[in-house]
C-alpha cells in the first residue's frame, strides 16, 4: 500500500472518530444551493448547475416544511456567495444540520451516477442516509456516501453533507435533471433521506421521535 494511500485512510479514521457535533437534536435544515452568479458551475450549453441546483434546492425545503422542519437558505436567487460566507452563515444555527446541494461534472462525459460526500461522524451518518434515500427515488447509478476534504463541509460546526445529484457533463443524466420529475425525486430523497437520519439518531439516544418543536 502506497504512502499517500496509507495517510488518507489516516486521516479519514481521525475525523470519523472524532467528538460528533450534537445531530439528534436538530430542529433546523440549513440548505445551501451551490454555486450562483459569476459561479455557474458545471455547465453543458444552456444547463448550469447553479439553476438546477437553486430549483432543487427550494423542492428540498418545501417537502422539508411539510415535514416539520425549520429550513434557512444560503441564497434564494441567483447570487454569488463565497465558501467562508456559506459557511459562517450556517454556523449562526443552532440545533440544525447542513446540506450543500450541487450537480457534478467531468471532462470523462461516460461517468454518471448520484453521491453524497461528509466528512465526519455524524456526516457519514446523514450522508448515507440521504445517499440511499436518493437513490430508491431516482434509480440512478449509486455512487455512494463517500469522504470528501471540501470547505463547506469540512469547516462547518454543524452535522453537514454536499450532495451531487448526478453528472451534467453526462447526456442521459443532463436530459434528466432538465425535467423537474427528476429534480423533484432528488428532494423528496434528499428529504427524506434527513428525517430517517433524524429518527435513528433519536432511536440510538434513546430519545423519543415526534414532534420538532
């Protein structure tokens, strides 16, 4: 096993055992669409992920209402917001998780598929969650909860995942995600992909699950 090899399997069992934010306690879902503004994002012709990531990222807060979650957002228009100011937002919250929303690309236009990156503890646990959850709305290739090193994630306080719900730079996948049946599946997973997390959580404290106050 190669040096480089060795050290990421390091530090990836760092992070994993180290203390867990408070998770089951949440009451807020702190939403962060990706990218807007001068940042489109990944982008194929007239599909910019920074669109398709803001309309699915307003689905994903009116199921959560209707779940009973309080929801904030980092931007509700096409703006452009740094990583740092994401990130200092979502750290004002108190009993909330953070979920980053975003559509992927690659110059390798054959690679599709649907994932959901974390960092820590309590974000594997909410990222495979939201990750199988995903997956059973959209039937999309499973690229599965995977560690990642990105800022939003790795700096905020919070529980906090990124979720890339699939390729634009992949022509079957980019005819999906311009309908909004598709964007509406990845939402409704993504939701209820966080309130299974929420129960368990809740299940594994001993606490008991209902009403979010």
């Amino acid at each position: 096993m190669s040096v480089s090899r060795i050290t990421s399997l390091l530090c990836l069992a760092a992070v994993l055992l180290a203390p867990a934010a408070m998770a089951a306690a949440f009451r807020t879902v702190v939403i962060d669409p990706g990218h807007g503004g001068h940042d489109s994002g990944g982008r194929w012709g007239k599909v910019y992920e920074k669109h398709i990531a803001l309309d699915t990222a307003l689905r994903l807060e009116k199921h959560l209402r209707k779940m009973g979650y309080r929801t904030v957002m980092t931007r509700r228009d096409d703006r452009f917001l740094t990583l740092p100011q994401r990130v200092e937002f979502a750290n004002r919250h108190r009993e909330a998780i953070f979920v980053s929303v975003h559509y992927n690309y690659t110059w390798k236009q054959q690679v599709q598929g649907v994932e959901t990156f974390y960092f820590n503890q309590d974000g594997w646990n909410l990222a495979n969650h939201v990750q199988r959850s995903m997956i059973q709305r959209t039937r999309s290739e499973d690229r599965q909860a995977r560690f990642a090193r990105y800022y939003v994630i790795r700096n905020c306080k919070l529980p906090s995942i990124l979720v890339e719900g699939g390729f634009v730079s992949n022509e079957e996948e980019r005819k999906l995600m311009k309908s909004g049946g598709f964007r509406e599946a990845i939402a409704r997973g993504i939701a209820e992909g966080i309130d299974r997390y929420r129960k368990a959580e809740e299940t594994t404290k001993g606490r008991p699950t209902g009403a979010r106050g």
